[in-house]
C-alpha cells in the first residue's frame, strides 16, 4: 500500500481512505495517479470498472 500511494503521489491514509470508503469520491487526478500507479491506463480502467452495454437499462 505505502509503495502504491508513494508511485501516485499520495499518502498511505489516504489511500486506507479510498479503500474503506470513508473518501469515496476521489478526484480524478488522484484516480488517474492510481492508475498510472498500478500499470493501468485509464481505457483500462474504465474497461474493469463500467457495467456491461447490455447490463445498462435502456431508457424509454
């Protein structure tokens, strides 16, 4: 956790706080460092954190 944080430019409890939930919206240049951090980019991300197209209710 120390190492992922350092490599993003955060600090350890801050990164606790993220995972717990007690900061549950992060900025986005904190989710971008995080990113980056952990060898993903954010296309990568955004494939392992948006719901399926098909899994999304179609308004109307």
């Amino acid at each position: 956790m120390v190492e992922i944080a350092a490599g993003a430019g955060i600090s350890a409890e801050t990164l606790r706080k993220i995972e717990t939930g007690r900061a549950p919206t992060p900025a986005f240049f904190t989710v971008a460092a995080l990113a980056g951090a952990l060898g993903l980019s954010l296309d990568d991300l955004l494939a392992r954190c948006a719901p399926e197209p098909d899994a999304v209710p179609l308004a109307g």
